[in-house]
C-alpha cells in the first residue's frame, strides 16, 4: 500500500496526464463508469427520427465522435465546433469525409442560412434556442441531451467545498420553458440523476482536471486532503460514487401552432 507521498506523487502524474483529443475517455477506461443506465437512448431517438432525406447538423460536435458513430450520409451531414482543439481535429476528421464542417463558437450566430436543416443534435455542448428555431425547418426537430447543473455536484463538494454551481439554470424545468418561449413545440422532455464512479483516485483526478468548469483551480496539491479521503473510501469499499445529472429535450419547430 502507498503512503501518502507515493499517493502524491502517482496523482500529480495523473494530473499531468489529463489533456483530451475530441471527447475521448479512453485514458481512464475501465476504472469509472457513468451513464450505463439513463432511462432514454439518445441514439436510438436519434435514429429514429432520422429520415434518408434528413438535413443533419450537429452543433457543439467535439471531435465528431458521436456523429461519425450514427453513419449518416456524408453529403447530407453538416457539423459545428467551437473549442478551437476540436475544431482542428473536426477540419482533419470531417471535411474529408465530405462533411460540412465549420467552426462556431457562437451558439446563437451557427453560420448556415435561415430553414436549412431537418434535425439539429447537440449532446452535452452549447445552444441557443432562437438560433436553432431560425436554422430548422418547418417541423424540424432540435434533439438534445444534456448535463445538468447538479452533475458531480457531490464530488465537487468533496474536494473543493467553496466553489457555487457553475450553471443552476440547467435543469428540465428552466430549459423546457427557454424552448417554448422560443416557439417550440415539445414532443419529449426527460431528466434524470444517475451514479458515477470511480475505482481509482487517479483516475478521478484526471477527470477532475479535463472538466475546468466543473471542477474550478483543481490541483492534487490544493485538494490532497479531500483525495486521501476519496482514496481511504475505496480501500474500504472499493469505489467512491458521486451522481450525474442529465435531461432530454427533443422539440419541433411548429411556425403555426395551431396547425
């Protein structure tokens, strides 16, 4: 077993590991898992709404993982990206595929014309719900999943204590009303908390560092105590466990609503 230096030591290289190309988190595969059990299949709904005749754009795409994983037709598929690592990974992965690949980092100025797509998805980045509005056509349909505002919530708390929820509006509630406010009709709109866990403190502290807004200024130096908890926790059980947040919206844009 580590003493607490050796414990130092193997965290800071976990912390200096923690850098991400796209949204990939195969660096910490098999030691957390999160979302096994949402009660929805984003993919699923997304397929089934899908249609060979589909405009798709994907906005907030990363680096075009989930995308790429859906195999739509390359010609009828557009995307957006605004990190700017992202966005580079997009230009190198998507356009010579034949995608419409354009970097945006503003959700509410996307730059395609008004009317110009059939589906609009966006899993866990940015939106603005008049923009999407103005991009769909008529009875297009925005589907979305989201990370809410009480995610990891619980984990934030153990180890930086002061820091205030970064994004309390993200909640179904707030966000149904934001999407019909804007002329949307709702056809589905779920939320749900679910666990998350860790096997290994390291593997949290490189978690912990590549989500910035989440976990503000974290450091294995400033949170050391907190993570010798965590670590005591699982030589005792075996896992520590926080709880994600998530909700679902997929909303139709209805130009006259009474049709």
């Amino acid at each position: 077993m580590m003493d607490r230096s050796q414990l130092r030591a193997a965290w800071r290289a976990e912390e200096a590991q923690a850098q991400i190309r796209g949204w990939d988190f195969s660096h910490i595969r098999g030691r957390f898992e999160e979302g096994q059990d949402l009660p929805w299949s984003y993919e699923r709904i997304v397929r089934e709404r899908l249609r060979p005749d589909n405009l798709l754009l994907d906005y907030d795409t990363g680096g075009g993982e989930f995308l790429l994983s859906l195999g739509y037709p390359a010609e009828r598929t557009a995307a957006a990206e605004g990190y700017p690592p992202n966005a580079r990974l997009c230009a190198e992965r998507l356009l010579p595929l034949g995608i419409d690949f354009k970097a945006c980092a503003d959700p509410a100025a996307i730059p395609w014309p008004d009317g110009t797509f059939d589906v609009i998805l966006n899993r866990h980045g940015s939106f603005h719900a008049p923009e999407l509005f103005r991009l769909l056509r008529e009875d297009g349909v925005f589907i979305t999943e989201q990370v809410g505002g009480d995610n990891d919530r619980d984990l934030v708390e153990r180890v930086l204590p002061e820091v205030e929820k970064p994004f309390p509006h993200l909640n179904l509630a707030e966000q149904r009303a934001v999407f019909e406010a804007a002329g949307f009709r709702i056809l589905r709109a779920e939320e749900a908390y679910r666990p998350i866990l860790f096997y290994d403190v390291g593997a949290f502290v490189w978690f912990a560092r590549i989500i910035p807004w989440e976990f503000p200024d974290f450091s294995v130096d400033r949170c050391l105590e907190g993570l010798l908890a965590m670590q005591a926790e699982i030589e005792e059980r075996g896992k520590i466990q926080g709880t994600v947040h998530r909700y679902l919206i997929a909303a139709e844009k209805r130009v006259n609503s009474s049709v």
